[in-house]
C-alpha cells in the first residue's frame, strides 16, 4: 500500500497519518482577507497585520469563490484524486496569482503524491526534495515516505539505516508505524534483517494506549511481521484481535484478507 503524503491534509498511513496536521487551506490565507462589515465597536480590536499574498477587499465576490475551490482543493487531495486536485489549484491561482507563493507546498505534495502512485520512484524522490525545501521542519514527518522510496528502489540498506535510526530515536509510534509499514510494502522480498527491524518497529509502535482504527492498524503491521517470521499463530492471533478492533469498513477488509491468508499460509498482499 503506497504512503501518501497530503497537505495540508494529513498523511494517511496506510492510512498514513498525518503527518503536518495543519489547518485547511480553504482557512490558511483566504477567509483572513474576506471583507468585513464595518460596524461601530465599543472596544475595537488592533488591526491584524496583512497576509502575504492576501486577496484585497475590493474584489467582491472573489473570495467566497476562491474559499470554494479551496475547499473543493483540499476534498480532492483527501479522496486522493491528484489529476483533479491539480486543475482544481491551477483554477484557484489564476484567480489569484498573488497566492502562487503560498500553496508552492500543495503544488510539491500533489506532484510527490501522483508519483508514488504511479511508482515513479525518481520523480517522487524529485518532489519530495522540493517539499522539503518549502519546509524543512517537515524532513523527520516525511521520513517514511523517504523510507518507502529508497526501498521500492532496491535501497533496502540505505532505507533500514534510516528506520533503524527511527527506531532509535523515534516517539512517535504513528511515524513508526508507517515506517514499519513502508518497509513491509516496498522491500522486495522478505529479507530477513528487514522483517526482523519491521518487527522492532511495530512492536515499538503497539506500545501504550491506542484506540480504534489506530490500534487496529499498528496491530495488522505487527501481525504481517510475526507471519513473515514464521510465526502463524501469533500472526493469526494479533490479526484476530486487530480485526475486532477495526471500526473503518475498508479497514477491516483488509485486514480480514490478511487474515485468512495467514490462516492459508500464504503471504497477503498489501497492494
């Protein structure tokens, strides 16, 4: 299952998680510039400074629209639809161009996303430099994406370094999961020092209290890595318990398909 980065929505693990966590960006830089209505104030408030790349008052009805296809921006990237989030942001910044600079991050994420999903491992690793580069305090939130391609690429030495050093260093067990994951996907093979450090990872990531999907999920990782080792039962036993757990209706597909795949003896298939 392919890592998806969103943004300003949030990385679904596999789903993703989200990783940035940020407001919508319907909300980012738009409705700040909406007009108001001047009426009288007992206790007016300080003007707030101006938005870089703001859209003036003076324009009408042009921020409802804009604030619309925001909204319709940000819809598409949730549901994944990359071709249609693209025209959708190419139509909002012709409006008005003066934001080009502010979604420069959205622009970079749409292009990192369709990559991945059509496996261009190059292009993605390209786009993923470029997002980076708009925000670097992003590098350790994107790091399983960063995993997910250099293993997909044959890297598995430079990729295990990588979640090894996660491992070490890591507190967040949605991070480590998806780590975990990205490696079970994109591995090419069941190398055994790879499924060993997977296990490390998605027992670090099952540590204290999850809930729901959450737990479901980082439970399904652990159960694939305890298969992979050799242990059936174990594998069956966790996925049992990660299916009744799931609330998510395509979660619990799959891992209902996981499930009887271990109890086949077959390895399941995570694309």
């Amino acid at each position: 299952m392919t890592t998806k980065f969103r943004r300003p929505a949030s990385f679904t693990l596999i789903p993703l998680l989200l990783l940035l966590g940020t407001a919508a960006i319907s909300r980012r830089d738009v409705s700040a510039t909406e007009p108001k209505e001047s009426t009288p104030q007992q206790n007016p408030q300080p003007e707030r400074p101006a938005v870089v790349g703001a859209i003036p008052a003076s324009v009408g009805d042009l921020p409802r629209e804009v604030d619309n296809l925001a909204s319709e921006l940000n819809k598409a990237q949730e549901e994944g639809r990359w071709d249609d989030a693209e025209k959708l942001l190419n139509a909002l910044l012709s409006r008005v161009p003066e934001l080009k600079d502010n979604f420069r991050d959205v622009t970079a994420s749409i292009h990192l996303n369709r990559s991945l999903e059509e496996k261009k491992w190059d292009a993605a690793e390209k786009h993923l430099d470029e997002l980076i580069q708009i925000e670097p305090q992003a590098q350790t939130e994107l790091l399983p994406v960063r995993i997910q391609i250099l293993a997909a690429r044959g890297d598995t030495k430079q990729a295990g370094a990588l979640a090894r050093q996660a491992l070490a260093n890591e507190k967040d067990r949605c991070r480590l999961n998806a780590i975990a994951q990205a490696l079970l996907d994109h591995a090419g093979g069941p190398h055994r020092e790879i499924i060993v450090l997977v296990h490390e990872l998605a027992l670090a990531a099952n540590k204290g209290d999850l809930m729901g999907d959450c737990r479901a999920g980082h439970l399904s990782v652990l159960a694939h890595a305890e298969f992979l080792l050799g242990r059936k039962s174990k594998a069956v036993e966790i996925a049992d318990k990660a299916l009744h757990l799931a609330d998510d209706p395509e979660m619990k597909k799959r891992i209902q398909v996981s499930l009887y795949g271990y109890k086949s003896g077959s390895v399941p298939k995570t694309d």
